[in-house]
C-alpha cells in the first residue's frame, strides 16, 4: 500500500508540474501518507476511482461539515473530474483551518 501512494504521489506530482504548479516534475509535494479524497459524486466515484481514495462529495449540502470532521493537521490531496471541484473544495478547506491540501486535479490524468 505504501508502494501505491507513493507511485500516486509521484504521478500527482508530474500532473501537477504540468499544470504550471512550482514543484519540478517527478518531486511530489506529498507524503505517502497524505489522505486522498475524491470529491466527485458518489455515481462518479463508482465508475472509477484512485485506490485508497475516500470519497467526500463536494455538491453534498454537508461537505463542509463533512470534512470538518478530518484532523486538521493531516495532509490531504484532493482529485475530481477537471480540478474544478477539488479547487473549491482546498479552499473550503483551508478556510476551516486545514493548512496541507493539495489540488491534484483531474481523474483521468491522474489514472
């Protein structure tokens, strides 16, 4: 299991290099103990998912509540569909005190 989220933490990290994030390709910003999320719904989530990731729906009407929940000084790395949801959901996120989340986009770069 450690061997898989590191293998998704280096392919997170190239995904996130290409997007013009700062960090060099292939040199994750993550742990391999980050907690993955997948803020898709949970239809999306069925059809396919990174292994290991916890499904937290963003459109639920309690998703703040929800991750509110998490330990705060956890690190976390967020996917969805286009990294649109998963951009809204880090800054929720960070603005309930969560200070090491991570956008790491889109599902099918990610796959």
């Amino acid at each position: 299991m450690r061997k898989l989220l590191l293998a998704l933490a280096v392919t997170f990290s190239v995904s996130l290099a290409a997007c013009g994030d700062d960090a060099p390709a292939g040199e994750s910003q993550f742990s391999a103990d980050a907690v993955v999320i997948d803020v898709r719904t949970p239809e999306e989530y069925t059809e396919g998912h990174l292994e290991g990731a916890k499904n937290i729906d963003f459109l639920s009407p309690d998703f703040a509540a929800q991750v509110d929940q998490l330990p705060k000084d956890a690190e976390y790395v967020l996917y969805c569909r286009s990294g649109n949801r998963s951009g809204q959901a880090k800054s929720i996120m960070e603005n309930l005190g969560f200070t090491d989340v991570t956008n790491a986009g889109a599902y099918d770069d990610l796959k």
